[in-house]
C-alpha cells in the first residue's frame, strides 16, 4: 500500500499490503477531506482479498483516520466499542 510505513516489522513479515486493491491508487483517495465522499475509497477496498488484514491492522495500529479495510474512522471506533464490549461480557461470564 503507497501509504503504509513499511518500516513496521510486523507490515514486512505479513506482505499483505502486496495484494491490496489499493496498491498504485492514489493514497489521498483514502484520506478525504471531512465532510467529502468515502464512497470512491470503499469502493477500492470492495473485494479486495486481504481487506480484513487490512482493518485488522489499522485497529491493532490504532489509526484514527483514513479509510482502512473498507471503514472509516467512524466506523473503526463503533467496531474497536463492540469488540471491547463483547471481551468485557466474555470476561464476566467466565469469572
């Protein structure tokens, strides 16, 4: 991907950014200007084979803008809420 730091380890060790749709695209794409259309970038990201890779890293990463694995940052924080909450409710079931 033209905007990942590949200076990351874990990026180098897992190479799933060779197989991105993304790969080439323009990375302003990704990072529109508040308020403007994500639709162009999700759509990029629709289909592509390592999307999930993708997300996943932009949640273990913590980024906190652009479109990532086909969310925006909106969405990243409702899934990042969800996750937390499900760990929370597993955690008290089983103690």
């Amino acid at each position: 991907m033209a905007f990942v730091d590949e200076s990351n380890s874990q990026i180098e060790e897992s190479g799933w950014w060779d197989y991105a749709n993304c790969l080439g695209v323009d990375p302003d794409l990704f990072f529109p200007e508040r308020g403007a259309s994500t639709k162009e970038a999700k759509e990029v990201c629709r289909g592509c084979i390592v999307r999930e890779d993708c997300l996943e890293y932009a949640l273990s990463h913590g980024e906190k803008f652009g479109i990532w694995g086909g969310m925006s940052e909106r969405e990243r924080r409702r899934l990042r809420r969800q996750r937390a909450l499900a760990r929370r409710a597993a955690a008290e079931r089983a103690s």
